[in-house]
C-alpha cells in the first residue's frame, strides 16, 4: 500500500485527487494539507511514501514545505504539481529535493503511474527534460543558497565515470553499451553514487555532477 499526503490550498483540487487514489486499491490517501507548513507536519506525523505538494501555497508554499521534508530525513517522495509549465519551478522543485513535477491537469491514470514512479525510488522525469532543464539554468549551477556538493573521493573511477553519463541523461541500457557492462552492473553502479553521496535519485545526481563541474552544460 502506497501512503500519499495531498497538499493544496484549494479543497477542490484536494478532493479531486482524493477521489481519483481512493479508487485505486493500492494508494491510500492518509492525510490532507492546506498549506506547506501544515504539509511539513502532516510528513513528519504520519510518514507517508508521497507527498502531492501545490508549488503556491499560502505561508509556506510547497518549495519551501519540500525543502524542509527533505532537510528533516524524510523518506517520503515529493511530486510537485502546478498549473504552470515554467521552467523556473520545474527547476527550482528539483533544487527543493523534489523526485517529479507534473501539471495539475494531468490524467487520473498519469497519475497514479507517477505515484507508482515516485514510491519505488525513480524519478519522475525524462532524461531529455532533465537534459534541457540542466542545459538552460547551467549557470545558475550552483545556488546563491545551496550547500556545497559532496566530495567525491568516495567514488571509484568507474562510479566517477557513471555519474558523468548518468549527468548527459543517458539511460542505464546506453551507459551499459558505452561502458561495455551489462545493465543490472551499471544499475548496481548507480545505486552506489546515489548511496555515498547521499542523494535521493538520478535526477540529484544530475545536479551535483554540474554543482561540481564533472559535466559542462552542452551551451558551454
């Protein structure tokens, strides 16, 4: 069963979504939010595996509410959902810690797949939007406000290679075939830098590979 903590400052946004999980046998809503702040303490209440959070949100709004459940060891996985396709908070969302981002239009079934998505550790973008998001805010790399990347002496020469290709959006199946390696070898790679350097998934090891200046932007 997935636990999913909704946050929207709208009710009826709150009860559509509700409607659509509560038919869902395996997705069970546990708690609702009005704002990011109340959001931020219905996580640390009741764990839930996802959280829907509303980028605008009165008092805290749901960047600052996934900053904060992030920065507390929260394992839940944040969607961020907005009616706007800009860019920045797509962005700005990842920065917050966030593992997907989605329209608040989307289907009922686009959905409850991202929930699926979300819950067993994936991230929920494409490598080319990933791609494009990196290539376009490349200079803003790192934050005024971001902490300092991880050290990467942790890493092997291999894991160091794999981040660097996991960060030009290559799939697991193309960095099996540049690396020579069979797939399930690179996944276990992956799963390794994820481990050491304390990141959530792909889409955070993206980042930092620029933070760090072990990929340059294609711009560059």
């Amino acid at each position: 069963m997935i636990r999913v903590v909704i946050a929207d400052d709208q009710e009826l946004v709150r009860g559509g979504f509700r409607m659509i999980l509560d038919a869902k046998p395996d997705v069970e809503v546990v708690g609702e939010a009005g704002d990011g702040g109340e959001a931020v303490a219905l996580v640390a209440q009741l764990d839930p595996d996802v959280v829907l959070m509303d980028v605008r949100m009165p008092e805290v709004d749901g960047l600052e509410a996934t900053r904060r459940i992030v920065a507390a060891g929260s394992a839940a996985r944040v969607i961020v959902l907005t009616t706007y396709d800009i860019d920045d908070y797509v962005y700005a969302a990842l920065r917050a810690g966030a593992s997907g981002f989605m329209l608040k239009d989307v289907r009922p079934a686009e959905l409850v797949d991202a929930i699926h998505v979300v819950a067993r550790g994936d991230a929920l973008l494409a490598p080319s939007v990933t791609r494009r998001l990196i290539d376009r805010f490349a200079d803003a790399l790192p934050g005024a406000d971001a902490p300092p990347p991880p050290d990467l002496d942790e890493l092997t020469e291999r894991e160091v290679e794999v981040l660097r290709l996991v960060a030009l959006a290559l799939t697991n199946a193309e960095i099996a075939q540049r690396l020579v390696l069979t797939e399930a070898t690179v996944k276990t790679h992956v799963s390794s830098v994820l481990r050491k350097l304390g990141l959530r998934d792909r889409v955070q090891a993206v980042v930092l590979a620029y933070d760090v200046g072990l990929t340059k932007p294609r711009s560059a």
